[in-house]
C-alpha cells in the first residue's frame, strides 16, 4: 500500500476478500466492465452533452495516455478541483487506469484549501475549469504553483491560458498494467474529526464494495437516473451510491451545477430522473418549490437525505409532498455507511438514519471511559468494517487520537441504537460546525482568524438554524479596542486569505475574554449556549 496510508491487518483483509466483499478488480477495471456491458446506452448526461458508457471509456484510455505524456505515472497525487460535468468523470476514471491518485476538492474551495491540499498531499498536478461561477480557476493555480513545490502540471477544462488544456491530453491510448486493487484509488477530504482536515485514502476494493452495498440497498438498476445536484466529489453523491453507483447498474447519471429547484426540476422532467442526493436544507428547499411548481416530477423514485441531521416534522412533510421513496443517509467519507431501505416503514425513514450496510461494519457506542452503553442509550460512535479506513494519510502524530488501538475509528458522532439495529445521530463531540451538510472545522477558521494582527483570541462555534440547521459563530477578542467596521474586516480579510465561502462566519460577537474551561482551553459549551441565546433572539 501506497507510504504514508494503514493497511487493514491480515486476518481482515483474508475475511473481507473470504466473505466475497472485496473483489480482484480496481475502479478503473470496473468501468470497463460496464461499458462492455451497457455500451451504447448513455451513462452521461451534462448540459447537452451526452456521453454513453463506450465513449465515457474510451475517454478514460485517452486521457489516461495523455496525463502519462504529461508525465504522470502511479502514485501521483493529482487535485481534481472540477465542478459537476462529464469532464470530471473522465479525468478521475483516467487517473485511476494511470494508477495516478485524485485528491478530491469541493468546487466552493479557493486558494487556502487547495494551497494546504496540494502541500499536504505533495500533488505533482492540479486540474481545473478555466473557471467557474464567477472564480476564475487559473487565477487560483498560479498563487498555489508558486508555493508549493511538488507542483508541476496545472490542467485546464476550458480555455487554458498559459496551462495545458484538458482537451489538448486526448491521445492514443497505451496499454496500462492494472493497479492493485488493494492499494489506494483516491484521497477524500475529511470533514474534520479534531484539527485541519485530513486525508482519506479508499482503495478501489473497499470504494468498489461500498458502491455495491449502497446501489444494491437503494435498488439501482438500468432503469435508474441519478441526478447529482451535491459536489460529484463528495462522497455522497460520488460513490453512495451516487455516480458510480448509477454507472455499474448501467444507469444513466445527469450532472447539474446546483440544487436550485429551477435548474433540478426541468431536469427531472426533462431526463426522467428517478432518483437524487439531498441535504437537509436543499431537501426543505425543494419541498416547498414542489408546492408550486409547473414541472412534472413524477418520475421520481427515490429522494435521498444526508449529511446532517433531518427533522422528522421535516421527512414527513418530503415524503407527503413528494410521494416517493425517501432514504436517509448517515455516512462519512472515512467509511461507514448507515442507510434506510425502501422497504423500512414511515417510522423508520422519518426517525432514523438506517443501519450500516455492511454485516462486517462493526459498531460500538461507547461511554467516556469507553465502555459499551446500555442498549437505548447514546454513545460515542466508533467503527471499524470493510470500507472503513485504518489511518488517515500521513497523520501519524494525531493516529491515536483517531483510532482505538484495536483499530476503530473514533468518528467523533453521538448515537444511538434501536433494537432493529438502526442509528440516530444525536450530536458530536468533534468540533465542526454541520452547515446543512457542508463541514466547516472550528480550529481552521480560528487559525486564520488568529493571524489579523488585531485578534488576540477567538472561539468559532456552531448556532441554531432553522433553514441550515447550524451556523457559524465566531466569538472575537479583539487587542485594543474593536474598531468600527471590524466584523466586516474580518470578514474581508478571510476572503482574501482565500477561504471558501461556507467557512465564513454566519455570525460575530466581541468579548472582552472567552470564557475558560478548568484546564484553560475556551469553554466551546458555554461559548454554544450563548451562541444559540444570540440566534434565539434575533434568528
Ligand atoms: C446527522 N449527521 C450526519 C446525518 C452525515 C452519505 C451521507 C453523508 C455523508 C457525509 C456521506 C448525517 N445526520 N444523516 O459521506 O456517504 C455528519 C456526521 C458525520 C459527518 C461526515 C455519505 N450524515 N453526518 O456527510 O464526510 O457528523 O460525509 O461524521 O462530509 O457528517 O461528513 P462527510
């Protein structure tokens, strides 16, 4: 395995591959199998461009051929920054033939989080869009290509400029000897357990695996069109079962640039799509828009909620209006994978948040000294199973802090269990705000905030929301008096910096001290409370 990543020990990985859950076949293995298999049928469907699967695998031999003219061979590490086209499919597809590993980013991430990215991951390339919704990409690469040295090759989707363009590395394909498929496919960003976010690898067996649970639990077949309205490079909407599980049923994938009702509905009609990913605000959003609107969405199937928590006054209200299969969805990018059938009561899809998918996913919830609690009872959330990882990439110094010595990882969540075995988050320990879905770790914010000479302190915290569920917070303690205007300084100081506009704090208070817990660290629960007084009086 690939330095720097945890193998699974050995009794595990015989078990797994015993048990049939990991197969001899990498990612980019697989898609040649379902393009012999559906071949003529379309797997993509962006704008008015339509790939079928035979073309989609042709794309993936011919860039893979040209990102290896490019200089790029296995074990790279390459940012793929792409929003949500058929581009994007291509090149993570081209990579994995190459053996070459994507590292995935949200398209909201600017210059910070691709800069700490590309340095963490020692990328030697960084493929882009020439730009989008207003950022101009390129703009973003040349401030990342002078600071961080590995990298050499920036790669353009559109007009490139002084890059080399994405439709330029089209060639010849070349025989590419297949990756191990036990060995690392691509790297996820974690959310944020403690400290900066960190590195996910997932190897193509436990990706592969992972992507077969959850289209077999959702009832993928042919006849499936998933619209993907979250970031293709998250986890959810990538492999759970997403993208890639669309494509092995030999479904048809529909890529949009948003979740906005009026861009998601006449694509639904016009596409037929039966099933898509939500998070909770988008889920309330499209709720109220299905009210009201003129398109027909009777075509869908399957809604899919995930990544927050979702009120139950909420999911009944979805599932009245929509009249179809809601699925609520608790995973991670680090591996487990908890989920609703279709064939689970009203009870079950409106309450919980479904049962890991994998009969191996094994799941403790513990107390604070680590003891099992009673069953009922909520407890930290540990797990450890078939397409969970064992160690983050390169995070040596933080692994005990993240995993049991027995190899679970801490996830950081707080649930508990039904006597059907199904899960209901009940909050975290971690110290992340959930904005809708979208993770914001408090340590990140608080590191830029504590580099503006006129901050001596500050507590970033989540808030109540109605719509997002939480909010960002910032609590300021300002050296010297706060000048006038010092909020929205902050705040400009931040975008400068070139911090994604979710990570931007919702809300901010000046205090004279943050208050202290008995060992001197900010006390984040009274920091929460007063946060949640604020929001309750002017929400
Ligand atoms: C409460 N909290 C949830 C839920 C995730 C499917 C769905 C979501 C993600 C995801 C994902 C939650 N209720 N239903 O990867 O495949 C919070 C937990 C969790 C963290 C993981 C998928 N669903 N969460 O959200 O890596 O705190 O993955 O540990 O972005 O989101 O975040 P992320």
């Amino acid at each position: 395995m690939l330095a720097g990543c945890v193998e699974w020990p050995e009794e595990f990985v015989s078990r797994y591959i015993a048990k049939g859950y990991w197969e001899a076949r990498s990612l980019g293995g697989l898609l040649r199998d379902w393009a012999r298999e559906h071949d003529g049928r379309t797997a993509l469907v962006d704008g008015e461009q339509r790939w079928t699967y035979r073309e989609l695998d042709e794309r993936a031999d011919r860039l893979a051929a040209g990102f290896r003219n490019l200089g790029l061979g296995p074990g790279d590490r390459v940012v793929v920054h792409l929003p949500n086209t058929a581009e994007f499919v291509a090149v993570v597809f081209a990579l994995f033939r190459l053996g070459a590993l994507p590292v995935f980013a949200l398209p909201a991430h600017r210059h910070s989080e691709i800069s700490y990215l590309c340095a963490y991951a020692q990328a030697t390339a960084y493929v882009i869009p020439d730009e989008h919704q207003g950022t101009d990409f390129r703009k973003i690469a040349e401030r990342v290509l002078a600071e961080v040295p590995s990298l050499r090759e920036v790669v353009v989707a559109g007009e490139p400029g002084r890059f080399t363009g994405l439709d330029e590395l089209y060639t010849e394909p070349c025989r590419l000897p297949e990756p191990d498929p036990g060995d690392v496919a691509f790297f996820l960003l974690s959310g944020g357990t403690t400290g900066l976010p960190k590195l996910i690898p997932r190897t193509h067996r436990d990706y592969a695996y992972n992507v077969r649970l959850s289209a077999d639990n959702a009832g993928f077949t042919q006849d499936t069109t998933y619209l993907t309205v979250l970031p293709a490079a998250h986890n959810y909407a990538f492999g759970c079962p997403g993208v890639l599980g669309a494509l092995r049923a030999g479904g048809k994938v529909v890529l949009a640039d948003s979740g906005n009702p009026d861009l998601a509905f006449p694509l639904i009609e016009r596409e037929k799509v039966t099933v898509s990913a939500l998070v909770p605000p988008l889920a309330l959003v499209w709720t109220d828009a299905a009210a009201t609107t003129r398109y027909d969405l009777s075509s869908l199937e399957l809604l899919q909620v995930g990544g927050a928590r979702f009120e139950e006054a909420a999911a009944r209200r979805m599932l009245d209006r929509f009249g179809c299969v809601l699925q609520q969805s608790f995973g991670m990018a680090e591996g487990l994978l908890a989920q609703t059938a279709p064939s689970d009561s009203e009870d079950i899809v409106t309450r919980t948040q479904g049962r890991p998918l994998s009969p191996d996913d094994e799941v403790r919830l513990v107390d604070s000294a680590g003891r099992d609690v009673a069953e009922g009872e909520t407890g930290l959330l540990l797990v450890r199973g078939p397409y969970t990882l064992r160690g983050y990439y390169r995070a040596d110094e933080h692994h005990a802090r993240d995993f049991t010595q027995d190899g679970f990882f801490i996830t950081g969540d707080l649930a508990s269990r039904t006597p059907t075995g199904h899960l209901i988050v009940r909050g975290r320990v971690k110290d992340v705000i959930n904005r809708g879905g979208e993770k914001v770790s408090a340590d990140e914010v608080e590191g830029h905030l504590l580099a503006h000479p006129d901050v001596r302190d500050v507590g970033v915290v989540a808030a109540p929301d109605a719509l997002l569920g939480e909010r960002t917070c910032a609590f300021v303690v300002f050296r010297g008096r706060q000048r006038e205007g010092a909020f929205g300084e902050l705040t400009g100081f931040l975008h400068e910096r070139g911090v994604a506009d979710y990570k931007i704090p919702d809300r901010w208070e000046a205090l004279e001290e943050l208050p202290r817990t008995g060992v001197g660290k900010a006390d984040k629960v009274q920091l929460r409370a007063r946060a949640a007084r604020a929001a309750a009086r002017r929400p």
